[in-house]
C-alpha cells in the first residue's frame, strides 16, 4: 500500500495503512471537491462561457481544471521557506515530502508558482488570466473548435488590453504570461501522469 | 494514457456543479 499521497489537496500528505484504495481515494476526492466547485463557478462567471454547449463546457472544466487550481493554490508552494501547505493549513518542508516520494513534479510547481509570482500580478489580472487558461480551443474532445477559440481570442484580448494597461513599462510581462500556458500544460501532463499511477498503485 | 479526470470522479463533480445551470438552458 501507498502510504503517502503528496498533494496539497490533500488535507495530510500521510495516509492511514488499514484504509483500502477506495477509501483513500474517495477521501482524497472529497477533500478537493469543493475546490473542484469553486472552479466550475468561476468558470460559469467568465461572460461567453455559458453559451458554449453543454459538452465542451465539461471538457474545457475536465481539461483545465488542473491548471486553474494550480494559477489559484500558487501560493501554497513557498519556495523561499521551501514549504508546501495542505489543506488542513499545516506546511510540510520540501525534503520531507521528497522522502514521501514527491520528485519531478513538485520541483516544476515550485519553480512555476515562483515565476507566476514575480509577474506581481493584479487580482483581476490573474482572474483573466485564469479563464484564458481554461478556455483552451485546442483541448481534447472539444466539438465546437471555432466557439471556443472565438471567447479564447476575446479573453486573450481582454488580458493583453489589461496587461499592457497596469504594465507599460514592463513589455514582457503579457508574453511571460502566455508562456505560462505551455508551462502549465506541461505540469497538467506531468500531474496526469502521477494520478494514473496512484490509481494503479493506491 | 487513460483519462484521469474520469479517474478521479472529477468528471461527476462538474457535471453535478454545472447542473443547475443546464437545467434551465437548452443546449
């Protein structure tokens, strides 16, 4: 049996060993879903959203979920102190969480939520740039390609607009942004990657 | 690789967030 389960969504990162994989699993899952919710109402408020079709709102939601959370929960990775807080607000020390068997992953989120934070983003700032992470024309099983890609050229708009407004004099910072995008793929990827192998391995 | 939003029942929480707003909106 996994004895650890190093996820910030997580309430503890320890797991009790007379607890079978389902129970784990069904715990770990209501620990993050009302994350999960406030993300579908986040998504719900981006103006267009709603217009998509049912079915490409779950994908998009499906696809990106991962990825908001991480634009959203940057703040738990504090590379400085090199901590990570859970969900039940207690830190776990970098070295600890390796020796729990965090690797590739962990390094990546850190050297993300640092990046994303010297960016000295706005609220609104951020709030934009969320739902230009999460609507992504080019996710899988998406049905109607061109909707999507309309309110991503919209959102894009709006954020470039912004970005340049609150930052004239800091012309990198709205393509230091997009490249985010590709770093967050990249972490989706990495992170889908472990959950396949949790499920396999409880 | 497999689809891990199915995996994790993440599929089933967004369904059941959104449904209220499905409910009364024609696809």
């Amino acid at each position: 049996k996994r004895m650890y389960l190093v996820c910030p969504m997580s309430v503890s990162p320890y797991m009790d060993p007379n607890k079978s994989g389902p129970q784990i699993w069904e715990e770990f899952s209501t620990s993050f879903t009302p994350a999960v919710k406030e993300v579908v109402e986040f998504a719900k408020r981006i103006p267009g959203f709603r217009d998509l079709s049912q079915y490409d709102q779950v994908n998009l939601l499906k696809a990106g979920t991962f990825e908001v959370l991480m634009v959203r929960f940057a703040s738990l990775f504090d590379a400085k102190e090199r901590t990570v807080t859970f969900l039940s607000g207690r830190k776990y020390n970098v070295d600890e969480l390796r020796f729990m068997g965090a690797g590739e992953l962990l390094n990546s989120v850190f050297e993300f939520s640092e990046k994303l934070k010297a960016l000295h983003l706005s609220e609104e700032e951020m709030s934009l740039f969320t739902a230009v992470v999460l609507v992504s024309a080019d996710r899988s099983g998406i049905e109607n390609v061109n909707s999507v890609e309309a309110l991503q050229e919209t959102l894009i708009r709006a954020l470039r607009t912004l970005i340049m407004k609150n930052h004239p004099n800091e012309a990198s910072t709205f393509t230091r942004l997009l490249l985010k995008l590709a770093d967050l793929r990249s972490l989706n990827n990495m992170h889908s990657e472990e959950l396949l192998a949790f499920k396999i391995h409880p | 690789f497999a689809d891990p939003a199915s995996n994790l029942g993440l599929e089933d929480i967004i369904r059941k967030a959104l449904m209220g707003n499905f409910d009364d909106k024609p696809d």
